[in-house]
C-alpha cells in the first residue's frame, strides 16, 4: 500500500506541473507518447516527465487530464475522480 501511495504521488506531481491554459497541449503530449511519437517540443518541461510513465499511467493521466479539462472550475470534483480511477487501476475489482 505504501508503494501505491508513493506512485500516486508521483502522479499528482506530475498534474500539479500542468497550468490549466496547458491542458489541451498536455493532453495532446500523453497522446503522443502514448502513441510511440516523439515529444512535439511544445512543454519540454513536461516532456521528461511523461517520458518515464508506463502505458497504465499515461493511460490514467490521459483521463484525468480530459475530466480535468472538463471541471474547470471544480478542482476538487476532479481531484476525486483522479484518486478513485488509481485505486481502481491498481485495484481492479476491488
């Protein structure tokens, strides 16, 4: 559990480096990498970062990024739904 916690963590740090006039590139950069394309150059300064993420955590930052965008605004509705889709990624069917 302790494990899990810290690669939450890890992944919260990461969104926290993202401004919300970021979120359309940001999403776009995930995608990318996702996709096996290099970096476009647009945030080098999240470029390293997203860079060392497995397939599952750009998966999750992918979604959590879009429900971001979505909830300007409400941070904390989507600050909720991050944590929850963690667990459920690390827990399955738990």
């Amino acid at each position: 559990m302790a494990q899990t916690r810290k690669s939450f963590d890890e992944l919260s740090n990461v969104l926290s480096e993202i401004s919300d006039r970021e979120l359309r590139r940001a999403i776009g950069l995930v995608r990318r990498q996702r996709a096996g394309l290099d970096a476009n150059g647009k945030l080098p300064h999240l470029e390293a970062l997203i860079a060392q993420l497995d397939p599952d955590a750009l998966s999750w930052l992918d979604i959590v990024l879009c429900v971001r965008s979505q909830q300007a605004g409400r941070e904390a509705a989507w600050r909720r739904f991050a944590a929850s889709a963690y667990r459920e990624l690390v827990e399955p069917g738990q």
